[in-house]
C-alpha cells in the first residue's frame, strides 16, 4: 500500500494531534471543583461557560496558524523549529493547568506562566517573515493568555497563600 500521499498531510495531521492532545489533557487537568468554586474571582472574570468555546477557537486558529507557517516555511530546518515551538507551547500550556487546577498551586501557576506567554510569543514571532497570516492568528492566544496571567496572578493575591 502506498501512503506517499500523506507526506502532504504531515502539517495537518501534527496541528491535529496537537490541538487534540491539549485538548484533551486540558480537560483531564482542569478540575472545577469545590476548591476553584471557593476562589474569591474578580468581577470582570470571563463566565466559566466561555473556556470550553475560546480554547476551541484558539487551537482551531494555532492548527491553522502551524500549517499555513509550515506550507510557507523557507526550509526544513525552519520546520524543525516550527514544530519544537509548538511542542514546548504544548507543555507550557498543560503544565499550567496541572499546576493550577491538578495540583491546586495558582502561584506555581503564575511563575510557570511566563513560559507559557513567552512560548506563544514566540509561536507568534517564528513565521512572521515568511507567513504573516500565521502570526495573527495567534494574536488571540496571546491575548487569552495575557488575560489568563492576570486572572492567575489577581487569584494569587487574592486567595494566596497556596502552600497548605
């Protein structure tokens, strides 16, 4: 049997394992129990009903975002680091939901999470001379992110300390 053919299907079959495996991991990590329930939440806090829809769209616009950048990449060596970007954003962004919500330590969270904004900063950055569509469509991750951090770090000062 012949499989060439999925050669041309490497980019799109990567960005959906990827949004499928964060996908999932971050629902086994996000446990929105009675402990997240007693957190003191600012007011301008997004409704817990709006996470599930707004990371959809994130991942549907990172999976398009990596394919778009990967047709466009000028090399294979530009590839390479198109995929390593995106795996080390994976494992940012699971960390911090096992950090927060797994193990019950938002200040953890808070310090994991510069990684995780610098790591879509970076995804955002890589393509950017090469596929500039690709940049934007990260631009809504950033912002979700940065909003995230603040709502992490708002929780810390808020609810802390978290060591018990």
């Amino acid at each position: 049997m012949n499989t060439d053919w999925l050669l041309d299907y490497k980019p799109i079959i990567f960005a959906v394992v990827w949004g499928l495996v964060l996908a999932i991991g971050g629902a086994w990590a996000t446990d929105i129990g009675e402990w997240y329930k007693k957190l003191q939440q600012p007011r301008w806090k997004p409704p817990d009903w709006l996470f599930g829809p707004m990371w959809t769209t994130i991942f549907i616009c990172a999976g398009t975002s990596f394919v778009k950048a990967y047709n466009s990449a000028p090399d294979e060596g530009t590839i390479l680091t198109l995929i390593t970007l995106y795996l080390i954003n994976g494992l940012f962004n699971l960390l911090w939901s096992i950090l927060y919500f797994r193990m019950r330590r938002p200040d953890w969270a808070l310090f994991e999470s510069i990684g995780l904004w610098v790591s879509v900063l970076a995804i955002l950055l890589a393509p950017q001379s090469y596929s500039p569509i690709s940049s934007w469509l990260i631009a809504p991750y950033l912002i979700w992110v940065s909003i995230a951090m603040f709502l992490n770090w708002t929780n810390v000062k808020v609810n802390g300390p978290f060591d018990k």
